[in-house]
C-alpha cells in the first residue's frame, strides 16, 4: 500500500497482469462484455426481431461464459478470482461472434474485436503502469505542487514575463491570433503541448537512471519499474507546467482586460473586438474579448513550453525541481531495499 501511495504499485513484486491489472478492471470489462449483447442486433430488423436477438446475444455470451467456468471447476456464473489469457481471449473474441451469428455482420464483428483489444490494452496501460495510482498521487500533492511551481514562476518571472509582455502587446500577435479559425488555434496548442512532452520523455530516461545509480542501493529496477519512476516524474512535471500555463494565461486575461482599450484594439484588428464578459474596474469599463483570449491562451502555451524546457535544462529551476523530487524517491527506494531484505528473509526460512 506505501508502495500504491507513492505512485509507485510497480515497486510491488511479483506484480502480473493476471492478478493485479485485469482482476481490478473486472467491472468495466463485464459491463462491457454484457453491453456487447447488442451487437447481435440489426438496425433493419423490426424492434421485436432486435429484442429476441439481443436477449439471444446474452444468452450466449453468460452460457459461454458459464461453461468456461465449469471447466475450470468453479460455479457456473462466479467472477474470475485471476483474469488470465484465457478470460481476455473470451472478451475479445466472444461478442465478435455475436454479429457474425445474427445477420452475418462482419464489419461489425471486426469492429468489437478491435475495440475490445483496444480497451483491453489501455487498461493495462493505466493500471498495469500505475497511471491510476500516479493521477492519485498527483492529485494528493496538487496544494504543494501549486506552492513549488509558484515559487519557481516567481524565479522565471523577470525573463518569462518580459518575452510574454513584448509578444502580448505586439499587434502582429493580435492579428494573427484573431484571424485564425479556432482548429488551427488547438493545433498550434497541440503541437506545442506535443513538442514539450517529446522534449520530457527524452529527458526522463537519464533522470531515471540516475535515481536508481544514486538509490537503488544494489537492487536494479526491472523495465516497467523505471516506467513507473519516469510516469511519476513526468505527471510532477506536468502539474507543475500545467499550473504556470494557467497562471500566466489568467494573469493576461486580467490584464488585458484592464490595459486593452477598445481604440488600441481597433487599432491593431481593425475592430473593438468580440466582447464576451465586461465590468466596471476603477470607474474604466473592463473587457475581456474572443481575441484576448486567444492571445492569453497563445501565450500561456509559449510560457508554458518554456517553463517545461527551462526546469530541466537551467541549473536553478532543475535544483528546484528535482531536490524535492529526489528526497521523495530516495524514501521510496529505501522502502523497497527493507522490502526486498524482508522479502529474501522469508524465503529462507
């Protein structure tokens, strides 16, 4: 359980797909292997047709799924105690049968087999990986990751907020951002988003590493051990980008709100702007437009590419960063030597 609390299950050993990953996820999958009954209807067919072979569907999928459990000795209807190959194998392939049975209908049955092994393969990467247990550490620590990623904006800010403030009040900024349609605005979001989290990943292999050379204490990690260490690392890294981006966006937002006139708006954009919300601040009428927040949102995603590169390539920002971080981990990778010293003891007994 320390383990799971410290976003880190994988530190568990002898973890294994068919007794910590699917076994956790047998709700969701026989809510999804019961729904599928509906794959043996037909749109064509009158409702009367559609209700007999859906109640057909399920009478197939639980005999199926009874007479599996016969042959392994259990009760006819009783959940698996271990969720192995052969109960995935059933759930992928099984509802696919349905279509084929009733119609004929082999896109659909091409269709759920895939995505049934779709689903299969993200449950095993959110709880096989510890991605559940991380978003719950990450969200336990949002307070003091909000506190670190402050203190560490409060540093960037006299260089961060001078770039931002020369691209806010540029009229080139204004109008390009009001001109473009909403799609190539989330695709320009997207891209720099996407190109700071490759820049992470390649980070985060050496960070890594050199945890474990500096903590392991003679106990190597396995591979999906170090993907659990890096999953813990990027998602701390991720809040703390998340919430600088947020910042600064917001703090633009206010601004602009205030600083922007309507005259210097129609100035850069040839109009006074879309207005969305407006209040009165000091006697002034404040405005907050569609093009404001499209150039909050453009810089809050600069500011935040750079913030993400800044932590990990300037040596003030990195110590910030990682001293917190190590001291969590050399705790845990403590934990885990005592652990596997407990571990080998009983063993020979």
């Amino acid at each position: 359980k320390s383990f799971r609390r410290a976003g880190l299950p994988l530190f568990i050993e002898d973890y294994s797909a068919a007794e910590d990953v699917f076994t956790r996820a047998v709700p969701i999958l026989g809510f999804v292997f019961i729904a599928e009954m509906l794959g043996a209807i037909k749109l064509s067919w009158s409702p009367l047709a559609n209700v007999g072979a859906a109640l057909g569907g399920l009478a197939i999928l639980l005999g199926s799924f009874g007479i599996a459990n016969r042959v392994r000795g259990r009760r006819f209807l009783a959940l698996p105690e271990r969720v192995g190959r052969t109960e995935i194998a059933l759930f992928v392939f099984l509802p696919a049968v349905l279509p084929l049975i009733f119609g004929g209908q082999v896109r659909s049955a091409l269709v759920t087999v895939a995505g049934n092994a779709l689903l299969v393969a993200v449950l095993y990467l959110v709880i096989g990986y510890g991605l559940l247990s991380t978003l719950r550490w990450g969200a336990m620590r949002l307070l003091s990751q909000l506190a670190l990623s402050l203190a560490s904006l409060a540093r960037a800010v006299p260089l961060l907020l001078l770039f931002a403030l020369v691209l806010f009040m540029t009229n080139e900024m204004w109008q390009v951002t009001s001109t473009v349609t909403p799609g190539v605005l989330l695709v320009t979001a997207a891209l720099l988003v996407g190109f700071g989290t490759l820049f992470l990943i390649a980070e985060l292999p050496a960070e890594v590493r050199a945890r474990e050379r500096a903590h392991s204490a003679g106990a190597p990690l396995s591979g999906r051990q170090r993907v659990n260490v890096g999953l813990l690392m990027f998602t701390s890294h991720a809040l703390q980008v998340l919430i600088v981006s947020v910042a600064m966006g917001g703090f633009f937002v206010l601004f602009g709100a205030i600083a922007i006139r309507p005259e210097v708006l129609n100035t850069w954009i040839g109009s006074n702007g879309n207005e969305l919300l407006g209040f009165d601040f000091l006697g002034e009428r404040a405005r907050v437009t569609d093009e404001l927040l499209r150039v909050s949102g453009a810089i809050a995603a600069f500011s935040g590419l750079y913030y993400a590169i800044a932590v990990l390539t300037d040596a003030t920002y990195r110590a910030q960063f990682m001293d917190r971080l190590t001291r969590e981990l050399r705790a845990t990778f403590q934990a885990r030597a005592r652990y596997l010293e407990l571990r080998a003891a009983e063993r020979l007994r």
